[in-house]
C-alpha cells in the first residue's frame, strides 16, 4: 500500500512566523491501490498458461528495441504478444507489430504509469490461450510503475549505459522490486565512459538477488542468456 498524503493547515501570523494548528492523514491512494491489487490477482488468474513480464525503465533506454530483438529471436519457437504503454502516440506499437508480435498500444494520457485494470483491458484483444510470452512495456519512468502490480510474473527493469551508474542508488524502489535487471547499450559503453564496477557494486547494494543481464539490444550481443532466462522461465511456470 502507499504512503498516506499528510496535509497540515498552515497559517501565518501577524508577526511573519508559521505554526502547524493541525494534522490529518488523508488516505486517498488506499481505495486506488486496494482495486488495483483486486484486479490485478483477476490478472494473474488469467494469464495462468502464459509467462508474463513487465518491463520497466526511463525513457530511451532502450525498451522498445530489446523487445523487437526478442519477438524477432524467439518468434519462430514461441508466441509473444506486447502491450505497450505511453503518455501519446502508438509509435512503439507499430515497431514491435513491424517487428513480428501482436501489440496493443495503451495511451495513458497524463498517468505516467499502467494499472491493472488498463492491462485488463487491453488484454481482451489478445488471444491469451495462444501465447507463450507477454510482455508488458510499461510506461517510461522510474518512479510511479514501482507502485502497481499488474498481474505479472516478472518485472524487469532496464539500465542503459548512457543514464549513469548511480540510477539504482537514486531510484531504488524500481530497482529493488525488480526479478531480473537488464544493462543495454553496451555497444556504446566506451563511448560514453560507462564505470562498470560501480554501475553493478551499485545495483548488488540495492537489489542482491536479481538476475543480472548486460547485453546490447542493437547488435545482438549478450542477447543469448536473456532469451534462455525466459525460456527458463516460461518452462518452470508451466512446470
């Protein structure tokens, strides 16, 4: 559950100083999340046959590209299909349909995250039973997507090596909560000075348990053991 909002009234006095007359916890995001994680658990229901991952990162990190490497990679063994969330326009949607998956585009609009129910939706498009893999392209942002689950199996959040090493340390939430991270870009890591050893003694401090992959979703390199992890992963869901 979220933090509760707590608002205080605040008034000035003649003299220019502040006091605090009163304190109240307003639990608007109570009800918000209580829905959300209902729907979610009805999600999670649905996609019993299917794995299903929700990936996470800021903007440009290079989401959309690993996701068509994916589909182009493992299209000829197993059924993906991709919903993809944005504030505007279908653009990622067209790529990923371009590169060989059913996609659905979610257009939030102001909400700079997706929620259960938005996925609910969408989903009703797809043909859940077909699928091995759906992934879920979460809406560019390290912040909110933290907060809602969406019914998933896995999230993963997504690092390029051109937004710093210490993105783990300011935004650990996303990190931390995350099953697996993934470093892109590595073509280009010399290029823009990426401090390896720091960038990954940074995420182990924060989340010592994910799975690690570093890859370049560009030219293929590293690619080999994310497409096993998800193997891997759809064969033990399906036991």
């Amino acid at each position: 559950m979220a933090d509760p909002i707590v608002t205080r009234d605040v008034r000035v006095s003649a003299h220019g100083t502040t006091e605090v007359t009163g304190a109240r916890i307003v639990q608007v995001q109570r009800s918000l999340m209580a829905h959300n994680d209902a729907v979610a658990a009805t999600n999670r229901e649905a996609f019993a046959h299917c794995l299903v991952i929700n990936v996470v990162s800021s903007p440009g990190s290079g989401k959309t590209a690993l996701l068509e490497r994916t589909v182009r990679e493992l299209g000829g063994e197993l059924q993906l299909a991709v919903i993809v969330g944005d504030l505007e326009t279908d653009n990622d949607a067209l790529r990923i349909h371009a590169a060989g998956a059913p996609s659905v585009q979610i257009v939030t609009g102001t909400v700079c995250h997706l929620e259960a129910e938005m996925v609910a939706r969408a989903v009703e498009r797809l043909d859940l039973t077909s699928l091995d893999v759906l992934v879920i392209e979460n809406v560019g942002n390290l912040v909110c997507p933290a907060a809602w689950d969406l019914g998933e199996d896995l999230r993963i959040t997504l690092l390029s090596v051109t937004e710093g090493e210490d993105k783990p340390l300011k935004y650990p939430r996303i990190f931390r909560e995350a099953h697996a991270v993934v470093i892109n870009k590595l073509d280009i890591a010399e290029a823009v000075g990426y401090d390896r050893a720091r960038a990954l003694d940074n995420l182990r401090q924060v989340t010592p348990a994910a799975q690690l992959f570093e890859l370049s979703a560009r030219t293929g390199e590293g690619m080999g053991s994310w497409l096993g992890f998800l193997r891997e992963r759809l064969s033990s869901k399906r036991g």
